[in-house]
C-alpha cells in the first residue's frame, strides 16, 4: 500500500490559499497528526514556500516586484489565526476597528483586539499585535461586523460620531449586515445604540 504523500497534501491547500492567508499547526490535522504536520511546514519553510512569523505561526508571502521584497505579514489574518488556534473570540478594537471600517485612514501603530481568552502581546516584525480580556456583552453572542461596528463606536466615544461617520457606515454595511446589527446590539451600549439606530434607518429590517 501506497504512503500517503502528507508534505504534498499540505503544499496542495497551501497553494490553493490566497497570499497573505495565516496557517496554524491545527488548520492540518485533518490530513496528518501534529508531529508530520509540523514537520511539513518546517520543510516548506526551509523551501521558502511559507513564511514563519510566529512560532506555531506560517503565512504564505506576497512578493511585491516593485520594492522587491516579500510584503509584511497581514496583521487581521494573524490575528485570526492565533484566535483560532486557542478558540478564543476576537474582535478588534480602537484604532484597529475604526481602519477596518473604514472610519479612519491612519494605520494602527498596535493591532488592537477584544478577546474572550487571555491578555496577550506578540511581536510580528516591527509591529505590535495585542489582545485584551474582556467579559463585554458587545462581543459575546453577535456577529463579528455587528462586534466591529459597536466597537469602533466605541473607539470614536459618543460626542465624537458625526453624520460622516454614520454615512460612511450606511454605505459599507449591507443590508443584511445592518438587520443584524440591530438585532444584535440592541442589549449593548445605549448610546451606542442609538447612533445605530441611525445607521440602519430607512432600511427594511422585517
């Protein structure tokens, strides 16, 4: 009977990834146990096929043409990628939340996230990517863009939303999104609320 081809298998799903996609040991254990996982990805990254950012940690680099050089490890996707592999629930906030949604175009010294695990810190080159415990009801239970949006609310405080910001968040929600997010955030922050009130309206929620 035939091996199976585990360091091949691996390779197949990592080029089928998109550039810039975040790996963990786990995301292949469907394919072989820890130990041959690990062993895959240390061999494709001595192939210069993945990168190590972290321990435990691989992307797959894009390489601009332009600077010559492969670009820097995307934060959110490393982010994701931690989150998955300890289970915890993420949602960025501050500065990070406000650049996702495109509220602010100044980009985040620190990544910063809300999480339901731990305080963490990791170092990703010359970037900061941290993770702050928090028992908040505005991120358990509801949908990760109805968390984002509550939580860049947040970042902005009450007195600082203007009908900019609201315009600009009824142009990038869908329909669908801002159902949810009434929903959703309605047992939250009261004047957070009410500025998503203001978000979603004229929009047909039944």
């Amino acid at each position: 009977m035939r091996r199976p081809d585990y360091l091949k298998q691996i390779e197949t799903r990592i080029i089928a990834a998109d550039y810039g996609d975040v790996f963990i040991t786990s995301d292949f254990l469907d394919i072989a146990d820890t130990q041959t996982v690990n062993k895959a990805l240390s061999r494709l990254t001595e192939d210069k096929k993945i990168r190590r950012i972290l321990r435990g940690v691989y992307d797959c680099p894009r390489y601009s043409a332009l600077l010559q050089e492969y670009t820097a490890p995307r934060m959110d996707a490393a982010a994701a990628a931690i989150a998955r592999n300890f289970g915890w629930t993420i949602v960025p906030c501050g500065d990070t939340a406000l650049n996702m949604l495109g509220l602010s175009a100044q980009v985040p010294a620190v990544w910063l996230y809300v999480s339901d695990g731990p305080y963490r810190s990791y170092r990703i080159d010359t970037r900061s990517l941290q993770f702050k415990h928090t028992s908040n009801k505005d991120i358990t239970g509801i949908s990760y863009k109805s968390a984002l949006v509550v939580q860049a609310l947040k970042a902005l405080g009450e007195m600082n939303v203007t009908d900019v910001h609201v315009q600009k968040l009824k142009r990038t929600l869908s329909p669908s999104e801002k159902t949810a997010l009434l929903s959703e955030a309605q047992y939250g922050t009261a004047w957070a609320y009410k500025i998503i009130k203001r978000v979603c309206a004229g929009e047909d929620t039944t």
